[in-house]
C-alpha cells in the first residue's frame, strides 16, 4: 500500500509540473529575462524556442508526413534539399518551401546561410497561419548561436525584378491566441539598392571619407523600390527579437496589430528610410480600444534616414501610432534623422479613455534631430523635444530616466566611425537658378506658360549603406540599453 501512494504522489508530483510548465508557456509575454533559457546555445533537443500552445514533441527520425502541429521543421542550405524531408537528417534548403508545409504553432529551426525565399526570388511570406522562424543555428542544429551561425535574409541585384513588397510578409488575423516569433535572422538590403560611387572627392556622391558607398539613389526611381523589411497584418502575439534590420528603402518594421499583445526587443536598426519601426492598430479605435499593445524594449536604433535627400519628413527611430498602446524603454536611439520618437499623430478627437496610451522612460538618445517630435501650435512647425523634458510632453503616460548616453559608452565606438563622423558633419546644399530673360522663359511666357527655374540639391551623406558586419558589433555595447549579446 505504501508502495502504490508513492507511486502515486511522484505521478502527482511529475503531473503537476508538466502542467505548470505548460501554464507559464501559455501565460503572459516571452520576456527577455527568460530569452536565454529558452535558447541554450547547447541544446540539442528539436527546437529551443517554444511557442505559445506548441508540445514541440517532433524529433529528428519523423518525416516530414508525420510532422503535427506544434513540432519542428528544419532548414538548412549547407545540406539540404528541395526535397527534404524537414527533419534534422533531411532537413528543406528553403524557408518558404518549411512555412508553406508547416500548420500553426511550428518552429521552423533555420541554419547559417543567406535565404532568399522561393527559387530565389528575395522575399518569403507567412500568409494565413502562426508559424515561428527561429535562426543561427548551426548545420547540425546541435548550437545556435546568432552571432557565430548568421541566419541572412539579404537579397541581391538579382532579385531586384523579383523581390516583392517587403523581405519578410506575414499575414496572420484568424486567432488571437496564437503566436508567431521571428528570433534571430538578420535582414539587409543593402546589397539590393542602388547607391551613387564611394568616391568622397566628388560632392555630387554624398560620400563621406572612409564610407564603403555614395548616398543611396532615389528611392521609387529604377532600379530602386520602396522595399519594407517586415510588414503586414497580424491578430495575436508577435514577438521580433535577436534580429538586425538594415538598410531599408522603405521601414525597418511596419506592421497593423490586429489585437494582441506584441513584444520587439533585443533588435539592431540601422539605416533604414522612412522610419526603422512603425505599429499601427488596425482595429476600431472606439470598440477595440487599448486591444493592440506593443512593448519596444531593449533595441538599438541608429541612422533613420528621410523620405528623399532634401529630408523634408520623416527618419524616425520609432512611431507612435494611432490605435496601438505603447511601451517603449530600455532603448538607444541615436543619429536618427528627424526624430527618434515620433508622438505626432493626434486622436485628441477620441474620448480620453480611448486615446493610446504611450509611455518612453529609460532610454538612452544621442545626436537625434529631436528625441521626440510633437506638433507645434498653428503655426505648423514641429517640436523637437529633448529627453530631459519629456516630463512636459502630456502624451506620455511614463516618462522617467531618460537621458544622453554618456560620452563613455561603448556603443560610439563600435559604430562605424566614418558613417559617424559623416553624420555629425552633414551637409544640405541647396543651389537654385532662375533667369526670367532666358530663350526657354521668354518662350514659355509668349505661350502663356508659367516661367520655370531649376534647383539642385546636394548632401553630404544621405541613406548610405552601413557595413553588415559592423552592424553586428553593436550588440552588447551597452549594459542594460539596447540590443545585448543574451540570445
């Protein structure tokens, strides 16, 4: 009898564990402080990341016809094949042909190697369901380590014809219980754009000495296109960690949260037009209300460059839009072009309990235009506000401890110093001719045209392309603000 209450009381004990650990999987947001446990570099067990509802019970002897929902599928260009079963020992070279077989809640486990979606084409989408994409491992899926094993997504001039809207698609509204993770894969467009010669003698070049190209060319003008990084629509949990997001013509990150709690922390923005991270609400602002949250956390974001050389609008680090709450902390933003924080967008027009709710304390700024840019009077200029006196910006909810980043910071010294020394010293040189006398005026006014001037428009440095590899060195730079080396 002893012997059968024993046996009972472990089953119990076991039980019980199992469920506890099924709850605290199920319950509240993937934080930061239990990233690294999730993702031992030295696990060797199908998958490290586990996602909201997954059993992640596959292993490496199922076939890709076994394979259920929650499981893993496995990518590998090194050693895959197109037609790979998805396990450890046959794992697809594709990541779109894994997405496009897996069901909700699987893990999609991606080698080192630079993934240009189907046959190449630049661009992979997630459309319909939750999967998660989980990157750096290595080839045998044995460590995963971001940084050593570089999991890419950096097309090409080859994909130029092919790539579409943005590198990364995802379009995901059926649940709001379910979740998708995008962890560790590295995205660069920088090898797609077209960008003016890396000659610094020439001022026509907008090239700063020691920068490996000219400005970037006019985006919209062939060959360049307004490209996002990520974008789309999704209902449910996201959560974007342990990426880098560089050299977009078109956002880092812009995205509608249909609904639900989102998590962006642990990222590397550099040198992205537009804007680096933008979360718009997509839903009813006067029945879904505070729904759509977003928690951006621990980012370093640097260079948001403008729409056009002129930098007439936009470069900003991160946007607070309409229809989303938003908690922004624990970040470093530096170099962006206008502003680090945009707190323009007004909903002043809705009851107070359904406005936004914004809050940005602790974080870091440095050589930002203004490290919040809010509307002015009815004049129609911006305020360009400083950290310090974020206490004076009624929008924010949560304002506390933010400050410059000190002088000793690491993080100016592992940015790459020409791109740095080039912005500090950036240069807008507008010249205009117009001669109301000329052959071409006196023809326009004899046939009742409007005379016309011309006006060209030169910079010292605009959109450049910044080195991929320096981009990885600012992880870890700074203790506790920014993307950190805790994978």
């Amino acid at each position: 009898m002893k012997k059968i209450v024993l046996l009972l009381s472990i089953l119990i004990m076991v039980c019980s564990i199992d469920a506890n650990a099924q709850l605290g999987n199920l319950g509240g947001k993937i934080k930061s402080t239990v990233n690294a446990a999730n993702t031992s570099s030295n696990s060797k067990t199908s998958s490290t990341s586990k996602v909201s509802g997954a059993s992640n019970t596959s292993s490496a002897s199922q076939s890709a016809a076994t394979i259920t929902n929650g499981n893993s599928w496995y990518v590998c260009l090194a050693t895959g094949s197109a037609r790979g079963e998805g396990t450890k020992d046959s794992p697809v070279k594709d990541i779109q042909k894994a997405i496009d077989k897996a069901s909700n809640g699987d893990v999609i486990c991606i080698a080192e190697g630079n993934y240009l979606g189907n046959l190449d084409r630049g661009w992979i989408e997630i459309k319909g369901k939750y999967v998660s994409l989980e990157g750096g491992w290595n080839d045998s899926f044995t460590e995963r380590n971001p940084l050593k094993y570089v999991t890419r997504i950096q097309p090409g001039i080859a994909q130029r014809g092919t790539i579409g809207m943005g590198v990364l698609m995802i379009e995901a509204t059926a649940d709001r219980d379910q979740s998708i993770i995008i962890d560790g894969i590295f995205f660069d467009e920088g090898l797609l754009h077209e960008y003016a010669k890396a000659d610094p003698t020439d001022e026509r070049y907008g090239c700063p000495e020691g920068c490996e190209t000219g400005r970037i060319m006019p985006v919209g003008n062939p060959p360049n296109k307004t490209i996002r990084i990520i974008g789309g629509k999704v209902a449910g949990t996201l959560i974007i960690r342990n990426c880098m997001f560089l050299n977009a013509s078109f956002y880092g990150i812009i995205m509608t949260n249909m609904g639900g709690e989102w998590e962006i922390y642990n990222n590397v923005f550099v040198s992205n037009l537009y804007a680096s991270c933008e979360i718009n609400g997509g839903l009813n602002q006067a029945t879904g209300a505070h729904q759509s949250k977003v928690d951006f956390h621990h980012n370093t974001v640097l260079f948001s460059w403008t729409t056009t050389k002129e930098m007439e609008s936009m470069g900003y680090g991160y946007r607070f839009r309409n229809g989303c709450d938003h908690d922004v902390h624990n970040n470093i933003f530096g170099c962006n072009n206008f502003g680090a924080l945009d707190g323009a967008w007004d909903d002043s027009n809705l009851p107070a309990d359904k406005r936004k709710i914004c809050s940005a304390y602790d974080n870091k700024f440095f050589m930002n235009k203004g490290d919040i840019v809010i509307a002015g009077t009815s004049g129609g200029n911006w305020l360009y506000v400083p950290a310090k006196r974020f206490d004076e910006v009624e929008m924010l909810t949560k304002y506390e401890d933010n400050s410059e980043l000190p002088s000793t910071s690491k993080l100016k010294d592992v940015i790459d110093q020409p791109y740095l020394k080039g912005f500090a010293s950036l240069k807008v040189m507008t010249n205009e001719s117009y001669d109301a006398n000329s052959a071409a005026n006196q023809y326009r006014e004899a046939h009742g045209l409007n005379k016309q001037g011309t006006s060209t428009t030169r910079v010292s440095m605009y959109g450049n392309r910044y080195n991929f590899d320096k981009a990885m060195q600012l992880f870890g730079a700074e203790p506790n603000y920014g993307a950190q080396l805790d994978f």
